[in-house]
C-alpha cells in the first residue's frame, strides 16, 4: 500500500511546476500553500487539468493565480451561502417556538412532553432521542448563555423561545418532522411552503450549514439525496435525462431552489446578486478555462438569474 510522505513548501512547488502549472510569484505561492494548505488544491485543480486521464498536467498556461481564484470564490460562496442558511436557522427556530408555545405551552414540561409530538408509535423512539437530546442541550448550555441564564434564576425554567437558541440547527430540523401535524402545516405555511418540502429540504440544509461552517469545498458539493422535481425545473427549462433534470437535483443549485422557497423575497434576491457578483470577479481571473465550467460544475443553468422573477 502506498503512503503519502511529506514535502516541504518547495517540493510541492516544484511538483506543481513539473506537472506544468505557472507560478509567477513564488513567494507569494508558497506563503498561499503555507495558510491554506497545499491540499486545497484537490478540490479545485481539477478544473484545469487535462482532460486525459493518463496525463496529470494542467492545461498549457494554467497559471497558480487562477486556481487560487476558484478557492478564493469558493470561500465567498460559502461565506453568503452560510449566512443565509443562518437567516432560514433563526426564522425555523423563532416560527417554531412561536406555534409550539401557542398550541401546547411555552414551559419545559410542555415542550419536551411527548404527548405534544406526533404519536405515531414508530417515531415514539425518535420522540425520545430528540427530547434527550433537547434536555442535554439545555443542561450543557444554559448557563452559558445570558438568556437561558436569566430565566432559570428568575422563573425556574426556560421558554422554548429561549432555548431555540441554544438548540442545533440539525435538532430544530429533525424537531419539525416529529411534530403533530397540524403544527407542521401551519409552520410549513409560514413558510410559503407544504410539510413535505419542509422535512425534505431542513435536513439537507442543514447539511449545508455544517459544510460551510467547517469551509468544506462548496461550489460542486453532491448531496447523496436528490430533492424533488418543481415548478423552477419546468420554468428554467432545464435539461432532463434517462434519471430526470440534469441540473438543480442534487447540487448547489438545488440548495438554490430550496433557499428561493425558504428565504423571503428581499433577502433571496441580495443572495443572488451577491452570488452573481463573486461570479463576475472569478469570471475576470479566469484565462485557461471559462465560466461556464464553474457553472457547470455548481449546477447551474445558464438562465440561473431568471429564477429570481420568479414566483
């Protein structure tokens, strides 16, 4: 079995150099690889290497710079990615509390009862890992958080609109698809949204908040579950093959999809613009290869803005 060893800063230049990348300023290259560690590039230079699978070079003329501009997009991508997800975070948390508090009580021996959840008797042990988990969160956090803190010396206890803030935005999400249905629909209408959506898409942005937390690569992220065809699929005209729509399925830009039915209208179309910008400046550093590619590789259609007029 082969091993990795391990190579100084100028051992991997060079490696870089004989597999015909361009590296105008080493120093500066090095100080990059230094900070951002040399394997960052596996997620990115593959964009520019030959299309023969034999041969691992770069495309004649790749230059380090341009590689280093698809990182440096990547992060800004997740940089809005994340803080919006963080928007769709805090309104689940808040809508939530407020319907749970509103139609079963707003103490701990109301919220973590298991009467109060669905009672279907094969989610009775899913019920119960989340109300444990629940308890686990409180009992950890409570008392490192101003609010909670105050309200268990003052009242004895913690409303759920205050320890929504201390809970996961993986347990909120799980949370949703355990409860009665009735408060499932009137949440998921808040939303603008139907119950099934709702436990379709919270998991897998939640997935995507994590992802973007720990600046995991971004742009062409693969979700192992694909979500449903919509009404976007059709208005876009994207491309259908043997197994459905070519694009917006399992990509970034289903996370696009699911963002456009989460988000309220203002706060989706600055994401857009924003998304848009960053693309524009990648679109200037790039030489050996075209925008196009990144799109392609994100999953997004050419008409990709179009989604924004739409309702």
């Amino acid at each position: 079995m082969k091993s990795k060893t391990f190579k100084t800063l100028d051992e991997q230049i060079e490696i870089l150099k004989d597999k015909g990348l361009v590296i105008d300023d080493i120093d500066n290259a090095k100080n990059i690889l230094l900070r951002e560690n040399y394997f960052f590039l596996s997620g990115y230079r593959h964009l520019f290497i030959k299309s023969d699978i034999y041969e691992k070079s770069f495309i004649p003329g790749t230059n380090f710079n341009e590689i280093y501009a698809v990182f440096s997009f990547d992060r800004q991508l997740r940089n809005i990615i994340f803080k919006n997800i963080l928007i769709v975070e805090n309104n689940l948390k808040s809508i939530l509390a407020y319907v749970m508090s509103k139609n079963h009580g707003f103490k701990e021996n109301n919220y973590l009862n298991p009467r109060n959840f669905v009672q279907n008797p094969t989610k009775k042990r899913q019920v119960n890992d989340l109300i444990r988990k629940m308890k686990r969160q409180i009992s950890i956090n409570g008392r490192q958080h101003t609010a909670t803190a105050h309200f268990i010396d003052y009242y004895g206890y913690i409303p759920l609109w205050v320890v929504v803030k201390v809970l996961s935005f993986g347990i909120v999400s799980e949370l949703y698809t355990v409860l009665q249905a009735q408060d499932q629909r009137e949440i998921a209408e808040l939303f603008n949204s139907d119950i099934y959506s709702m436990v379709e898409y919270l998991p897998m942005i939640a997935n995507y908040r994590n992802l973007c937390a720990h600046e995991d690569i971004c742009y062409n992220n693969k979700t192992h579950k694909a979500i449903e065809d919509t009404k976007y699929h059709n208005l876009l005209n994207i491309p259908q093959g043997e197994d459905g729509y070519v694009k917006g399925k399992n990509d970034l830009f289903a996370l696009i999809i699911m963002l456009k039915q989460l988000l309220n209208r203002d706060n989706f179309n600055l994401l857009m613009r924003e998304i848009e910008y960053e693309l524009d400046i990648l679109a200037g550093r790039l030489k050996t290869i075209s925008i196009d590619k990144i799109l392609e590789e994100m999953g997004f259609p050419q008409n990709y803005k179009d989604i924004v007029r739409m309702d």
